[in-house]
C-alpha cells in the first residue's frame, strides 16, 4: 500500500519532496526525520526518507534520527566545491543538485517555506514546483504517542499554573498593588516560578504571558513590574517539552482583591463565548464556523470588536510541534477532524480595563471533544 | 548622509528590501526591529524601516519595536480578502502587493531565506532579486550595546559552567561511573544545574551539551545517562538571554578521577591548537586562514581527521543574535574585522576515546583579540 508521501508525490507527479532548514524553527523536518539541529540540513521525503547531513552530524543523525538514509555532504565533495565556488550557499547548492539526481529527481517539490536562494538556483536543473508541505498536513491529525507527548506537557503547564495561582492567591492588594512578603508581586516574579517549574519537568516556555493592568490589553505583550491589585491578570502558558518537542497551551485570568462589575461582566462573556466555542467542537464542522459563533456570542452580549479593542484575535489554533499550527479557528478556519488537537481561546481586551482571556487545549473527536486541560476557570483568588 | 542600508539599496538599485518570517527564528528580523513574535510579520527596510502585524500585534509593535511605522493587515482589509481567496497565504500576499506598492517599490530585494511560495507571487507584480540579507551583514560586526549584551550571557554561561564542574568535582569514580550522593551523576543532573543556573540568570537554553565517554565522540550529541569516570566529559552551553536575545558559547572538557596518558595528549593537542587559533584572530586575518593554522596544528602532532574522528568541525563561528553566524572560522571563512565576535573552538573526536573541545569567545580587534572568556582550562577536577 503507498505511504501517504507517496499518495501526496503522485497526485501532484513529484519524484520527490525537499526540505532545507533547521529542524528547530521548521517542524516539519523535525517530524519526517526526529533529527534535531540547529544548523541547516536537507531532507528529501520519497518512498524512503532521506537525510543530508555535514559530516559532524552523520553519525549522531545514524543514531537518532528515523529516516531510512544519512547521507553527508563530504560524500558530495562539499569541501572541494567550496574552494570553486563564490560563496557556501553555491556549494551546498551543487551538492544538492547531485544528491537529487542521485535520487532519481527530475520533478521536485518544495515547501512554501523553502529558501528562494536555493528554489531559484534548483530551478536551473529541475521542475521545481512549490506547494504546501504535505508533512504539515499530516502533523495536523495526532497519532497517540502525540497525543500523549502533548498531555504530558499539558499536566506541566498546569503545575506551573498552579505555582502562579498559589503565589498570587497569597500575596496581598495594597492600594494599587498586590505584595508578597514586603514586596511588590511583580510579573517577573511569577513568570520565575512559572519557568522553575517547567524546568522541573523537563519544559521550556520561550514568552510566558503574566500581565495585568493595561498590559494585559494587548494578547501577546508579556507583562513586567509591579502586578495591579483589583485587577485581571492574564497568565499565558505555552511550554514545550524539551524531549519529546509537543507544545501545550493554556490561559487563566485572575484577580486579587476586588473585582469590578464590568470585569466579572466581561469574564462572565468570555466564559460564555468559550463554552459556545467548546460546544461547538466537532469533526465535519470548520474552524471558520467554531470562530464565527464565539464572535456572535460576544456581539449578542454586547462586545463588539472596535478599533483594536473588543474580541481581537481568533477562537484558536492547532498545537503539536509548532504552538501555532493548523487547523485554525479563525475566518479562514478548515474542516475539523478527529485528532485535530486545536485550542479554545476566546478573550476581550480593552485599553482601560485590561485584558480577560480563558484557553483550553481540545482534542477534536467524531462527536464533539476531549478536553486536555484541567484547571479550574475561577476569577478571583 | 546615506544610512548603511540605503547605500545597499542604491548599489543594488533596488526600492526596498523585504522580510516575511518570525523574529524568533529569523534574527534579521529581530535586528531591524527589536519587534520579537513568534508569528508571522513583514519588514520592509528602505530609508526607514516598516513593520506589518496583524491588528492584534499593532499596539505592541507600537511600543515595543524600534521600526519607524507600524501597519497592520487590518488596514489592508486581509479579513475581506480571506473571504475571497483559497487560503490564508493568497490573501495574505494580496496584502503585501499592496503594502509594497504604497511604498513606492517596483524593485524588491529579498533574503536568501525569504519564503519561494511568496517569492514566486511576489515576482508577478515587482521586479525580485534574492540577495544576501543586508541585515545578517550589519550583524556581523558588533555595536558597544550588543558586546555589552554578549558579555553579560557570558557571564551567565560561566556561572552556570561553575555549577556543573562544582557538581562533577564533587563527585567520585567509582568503577566506570561518577557517583554523588550514593547516585550515579548523569548527564542530565548536570544539565539540570546548568538550566536553573541559567534560569535564575534571566537565560534560556536549548541544548546543553555534557556528553561522556563514547557519545562525546559526536560533537553535537547532548549526551544522557550515567556520567563517564576518568573519561572526558564534554560541556558546551551556549545560552541566550532572554531580554536582551545574544547569546553567548563556551566549552570545557573535564575528567574525574584517572586521565589516561593519550587522553591527556589529546587534552594538550587541543589546548595548543586553540592557543594558535587565537594567535592568528586580528583584522585582516580571513577566517580560513585561522582554520588552516588550527588544522595544520593537528596535523602536525600527528591527528589527521580521518573517516569521522578527528578534528571533524569547523574551528569556529560568529555569535550574535544567532548562535551560529557568519563570520565563520571554516574552509569558506571571511575576512575577519575589528568588533566581529567568534569562537574558537577546536575538537578532536575518537569514537574509543570519546571528546575533547576547549570553546573560548573573542572580539576580534585591529591588532589582536579580547577575549570574552573567563574560566579556567583544566582537564582533570
């Protein structure tokens, strides 16, 4: 039976599907091949996969990589090739052209995302068409062992939840500010308990969200200083198992001391919309439509979106080995499928208030879902 | 007068130089912009710099990022143009196409790395030409702000070095293994040092090497499990800073217990080939000139490469925003110029015997080199 690389290189008539990059920032090599580097490698996806590697890395690539043949860049002379050419991309990119047609490669295919520098000079020696990787594609549905890398990591980014719930529950709002043992709470602070105790188990979250006040009004800054008492504070955690490289995502908003009406108001609306998103949640049905019913339950309830303030961002996004990933939940959202994995992230942000998100991690079943995320949705500390 | 990049333009007769990526993985874009996302964004760099962000980051790009406009998708009506095309990457470039042309660009300059899917569309209405990014360029040589940055993770590396050969010294030999604390000592409790070491130093990094015995023999391999006794054990940390994103890098080669005499050999072969490596670093030198003395070094005390052991690496490479960046001290090595900042890094690898590296960061100066570096080489603790 044809793999489904295979399907994917005779529907398009592709003898083969290049990758050239690092497998830290390009997840889809990190997926063909479980190699993981820094510096740039090739991998050539066809009936069998195969690995383009400096002669450093053939043999650790030997040993922890799945991909059915390492091959090195001194095997193609690379060194020698260097001493004629203007520059290393000219070199790297001859030894590409011999390694392609030592595989038989007269109609390649190329990722999106692939170099122009190495599309344009591979163009002089094949049929190079660029299309949508299909390893992107395959990463959105999750196999079990993916399923299971991606709670582990959720269940840390709970522990680390609960570490900034605890600190923040026990600290105390002082006028504008809450305190902690003399001291201002600061976002730094939490965000250091956070990332203690991701590191504890085996984590590492590059931006961690803490931030409360006005900060909090824009989704991505990530909070600094003193955090304000009677006010919401948005704690974003999106960790990545350093082991096994599955993300997971969650959100909490929460308060100490008194919470205005108008804020519980709005966290009431983005429980709602989240619920309606939650329930909504079905293989067959499209991210678009998942979007669209959360955006009407925050116009029913009055919270329209109105010059970068209001629902700003989409419902949500698909997390695997990129924490933003396919399937979205947005205006340009695709068919859901079972084991999609995709969170639910609906928030409202307002320059004078602040910001309230709540986002849970799903995974997307026949019926409807499973949730990854358990952690009490609870405002005020 | 000209800033550097407008003279670029106007050698290459070129109205504008686009980037389209993530400043996470693409430092570039970090460098012209202090705008750091983990989500796609567009710079345009012309006599002033331009970022484009989705409506959600625009406040922040606002007051985070040092580019002289922001703009965001919205104003370009991406939402509209969602509704009509096939996916998000059509609209997404309809958005550029009118960007750019507000801009007044009819001739586009891209980066090597720039994505061919919207190099291909984009060459339907502009003129494209996949250059050499000016900025990867300008990084090269170091501003005092940035040495000031580098610095500051490499003292955070030392500490964090101390931390793991203070955890080895303590330990014991006893038959194969380290033990401490009637455990054996792992790769990954020392690993584990290093991070919360790290951690509390505001860094981050992603794959600490500290690798015994036979798996120090791959340059690259993290290294796991019980720890070697009277064998090397390879410790390379290269963390980043999470505020201020340099990196820095070092690597030590230490021993517990009994140093076999072709162990110390090799220690002293390397020792000396750093010596001359470092001997050679000054303005004007090219960085293939300082690989040859290295490799000539080995040569001459009789440690050809041969097959994958040996010295199997390059002796050096630039650190900045990226861990690896040019100018490299390899076959293809440039002219080395005052303020560029590298490694040298000489290795010698045998899969019997395992690793020995000695990594030292420099500046390069008119005359000489400043070393950066402040730890001791010792081989055995």
């Amino acid at each position: 039976m044809p793999s489904p690389i295979q399907i994917f290189l005779g529907r398009h008539n592709l003898d083969g599907f290049l990758f050239v990059g690092d497998s830290i920032c390009d997840a889809d090599m990190y997926y063909l091949t479980h190699f993981l580097a820094g510096d740039k490698f090739a991998v050539l996806a066809q009936e069998k996969t195969t690995l383009l590697v400096s002669s450093m890395e053939l043999n650790r690539a030997g040993e922890e990589s799945i991909a059915n043949e390492c091959l090195s860049t001194s095997q193609y002379q690379i060194m020698e090739k260097l001493k004629r050419c203007k520059n290393w991309e000219e070199a790297y990119c001859q030894v590409l052209v011999e390694f392609l047609q030592g595989h038989g490669i007269r109609r390649l295919g190329v990722p999106f995302r692939f170099p122009a520098g190495f599309y344009q000079l591979l163009c002089q020696d094949f049929e190079v068409s660029v299309l949508e990787s299909p390893a992107s594609r395959f990463r959105e549905i999750k196999r079990q062992e993916e399923l299971d890398a991606i709670v582990c990591t959720q269940r840390a980014c709970e522990r680390a939840m609960r570490q900034a719930t605890l600190l923040i529950g026990s600290s105390e709002p002082r006028g504008e500010l809450l305190y902690r043992e003399g001291q201002p709470l600061t976002s730094e602070k939490v965000r250091g308990a956070i990332e203690r105790s991701l590191l504890e188990d085996g984590c590492e979250a590059m931006d961690t969200i803490v931030a409360s006040g006005p900060q909090a009004a824009a989704p991505h800054a990530r909070g600094t200083g003193p955090i304000a008492a009677n006010a919401p504070i948005v704690i974003d955690i999106f960790p990545r198992s350093k082991s096994r490289r599955y993300f997971a995502d969650m959100t909490r908003t929460v308060l100490k001391g008194e919470a205005a009406l108008e804020v519980k108001e709005i966290y009431e609306a983005v429980r709602l919309a989240q619920a309606e998103g939650l329930l909504a949640i079905r293989a067959g049905v499209s991210g678009k439509e998942v979007h669209s019913r959360v955006s009407s339950i925050f116009l029913d309830l009055g919270y329209p979106e109105r010059e970068g303030s209001g629902f700003t961002h989409s419902t949500g996004h698909g997390v695997g080995l990129d924490v933003h990933e396919k399937p979205s939940l947005s205006e340009s959202g695709e068919e859901l499928q079972v084991n999609h994995v995709v969170t639910v992230e609906p928030g409202l942000y307002y320059p004078d208030i602040g910001g309230v998100r709540l986002e849970d991690l799903v995974v997307v079943k026949e019926n409807g879902y499973e949730s990854l995320t358990h952690f009490e949705r609870k405002l005020v500390l």
